[in-house]
C-alpha cells in the first residue's frame, strides 16, 4: 500500500485473473495539501473471511497523468464514461 511514483513496463509472466472486484476510489489530500487519488480493492465476492482492504495505491497529478498515457496506449481510442461521482 504505496503511493506510485512511475509505470515502468513490465516483461513478468503474467495472465488473466479468474476472478472480478470492485474498486473503491476517494480523493484525499497529503500533509501538504496536495490531491491524491485514492483506489482500494476488497476481494473477490467469493473471498471467506469478511471484506478487507487488499491492495491500495495512491497516485498523485502526475502519476495519474503518467497511467492515462499507459491506458491510451493500451486501449486506443477509448472514451471515458460510465462513472457517477460529484466530488
């Protein structure tokens, strides 16, 4: 549970996860004052035990401009939509 600092490509061997989560996000501020977003995931909804944070990151301005570009990049050409948020 850290903050993101860059995005780095990766070459691990990796596949599709078998299960699907929700992410929670908030906008919160550090000791500075400076906005960060905050994302937490929870488990899958087959998980045992009750819901706990499993993994949390927190990107600042610019690490959060660094991850739209990895998304274009990945995703060409897609438009943002979908989320319902007043904040």
């Amino acid at each position: 549970m850290a903050r993101v600092v860059r995005f780095i490509p990766g070459e691990q061997a990796v596949r599709a996860h078998p299960t699907q989560l929700d992410c929670f996000f908030q906008v919160i501020e550090d000791d500075t004052g400076s906005r960060l977003l905050h994302l937490s995931t929870f488990g899958s909804a087959d998980r045992e035990s009750k819901p706990k944070s499993s993994q949390s990151i927190q990107l600042d301005r610019g690490s959060a401009r660094e991850l739209i570009g990895v998304i274009e990049k990945a995703f060409p050409g897609l438009v943002a939509s979908g989320v319902t948020w007043s904040g």
